[in-house]
C-alpha cells in the first residue's frame, strides 16, 4: 500500500520539484499551497488549499487530508520564503514574516501530524532548512536566522520523537533552480539612501547568479524519495555543489575571521 505524505509549499519552487518526485515513485501526496485555493494544482497530487501561517488553514488542510487518504505516513514541510535586505534594514514586520512562514508553520504543521503518527507507532517528519542553516551570508539575515531555528527544533524534536517510532530528517539544500521572485522580495529598508545599497546590489547580483546557475531541483527531489525509501532515515540530507560542501567544512574548522575574509568578497563588487 502506498505511503501517504502531506506537503506543504507544493506549488512551486523545491516544493513543486520534490512532490512530483514522490508521485513519480508512487507515494500518495496531498499537496498544501495557497494558490491551490485559486485553481492551480500539481498532476497526481491531491491539492488542497493551505497558507501555513494560519492556523485555522492548516486545521482545515489536515481535515480535508484525513478524509481522501487517512493519517499520513510522512509530513514534508517545504513551504518557505526569502526576503533580501540589511539586518539593520529589516523592520519587525519582515523578519516576523519570514519566521512565520518557514519556522512557526512546520511547528504547526508538526504539532498537527504527531498526535497521527504516535497512534500509528511511526511516522516520517522532513524538515526543509537550506546551507543557509548552517552558515549564514550577507543580506540573507531574516531567511539565515529561520533556518538555523529550524535546524536547533529538528535537533530537539528528533531526540522527543523517536521513542514513539518517528523519525526526522533535516534537508540542507544548495542553490537550486528553481523558485518564484514572488517568495524572494527585497527589504523595504533598502533605499538608494540606504548605506548597505551598494554591497546590497552586489552581494543580490551574486546570490541570484548562483539559483540561476545551481543545481538541478529534480534531483534534489529524487535524493529526497531515496531518503525516504531507505530502512533508517538519514540525519541529515545535504544536496548542494561541492563548493558549498566546502563552505560549509570550512565555516566550522577556520577562525570566525579568516572564513569572513574568504567569503566576503565573494558577494563584494568587482570594480
């Protein structure tokens, strides 16, 4: 019999990617987004509305889903978003709404599931974090800061879990192709009067070249379902080029200021 997964952001993005993946291999999904609730939908998902920074949405997602297919077997929580700006040029509007979508919502979404999978003796629960969880880099503070909470939650959530039969994995993905400029806006705080404008236009230049360049999301997705095929779930799963390995073995063996120096310019203009 088919597992059932519930996963969230499913419209677009990595989201989008790693649902057709699991449909492709023969699991039974029920997708989550927004604009599922405006026509759109995924080919052999069950698309539901659902905007992960309500409550009352996601309660009426998991109605909906328990009623096609039952409690799920695994929960993927995609959904996220990006705002580029200065940490100074945030406001706490902002950096609130970047912690609501990407952080709160899989604590939501989590809280949801487990009373589920705790009746079931198992369950698979995978959390969307990124490089970013791990290291973070200029003009991405709102979005660095969602992913490192997420990475400490999965941490404490893995050791709480497990005497229930359920499993976590954390996905740590490198720049991908994919995503919508809609889910990737800029601070309003970053003005031609901003002191940051001009590193900010560069180091934004850069982080854009590398999603467009990045890796293939369907392989991102395929990584995912062989993860998840697999008798023990893995830890972690980082997909990301080998340059970004490296940042990231770099970033915990070398002195805070020496890494700085290494990968600041990276994101400075060259005159």
């Amino acid at each position: 019999m088919a597992q059932v997964v519930w996963i969230t952001g499913a419209s677009s993005g990595l989201g989008l990617h790693t649902a057709q993946a699991l449909v492709r291999h023969g699991f039974t999904v029920v997708a989550g987004a927004r604009s599922f609730g405006k026509g759109k939908t995924v080919a052999g998902c069950d698309c539901l509305p659902l905007d992960v920074t309500s409550q009352s949405s996601i309660d009426a997602f998991a109605d909906g889903a328990l009623k096609l297919h039952g409690a799920p077997d695994i929960l993927v929580n995609c959904a996220g978003m990006l705002i580029l700006g200065a940490c100074e040029s945030y406001s706490l509007d902002e950096l609130r709404q970047v912690m609501e979508t990407n952080f709160f919502s899989q604590a939501a979404m989590i809280s949801k599931v487990l009373p589920f999978m705790r009746e079931k003796g198992k369950g698979r629960i995978v959390n969307f974090s990124s490089i970013n969880g791990l290291l973070g880099i200029p003009f991405e503070g709102a979005y660095t800061a969602s992913k490192h909470a997420i990475e400490g939650y999965s941490e404490c959530l893995s050791y709480e879990v497990r005497p229930f039969g359920i499993e976590v994995m954390l996905v740590e993905p490198g720049d991908h192709r994919s995503g919508s400029s809609a889910y990737r806006r800029h601070s309003a705080g970053i003005t031609d009067a901003s002191p940051y404008k001009k590193a900010f236009d560069a180091g934004t230049a850069q982080i854009a070249h590398d999603e467009a360049t990045g890796s293939d999301p369907d392989r991102l997705g395929n990584k995912i379902v062989q993860a998840l095929k697999r008798k023990r779930l893995p830890r972690r799963l980082r997909v990301a080029k080998p340059d970004q390995h490296l940042a990231v073995i770099l970033h915990d063996l070398l002195p805070n200021r020496l890494f700085e120096k290494i990968i600041g310019p990276y994101y400075q203009k060259k005159e």
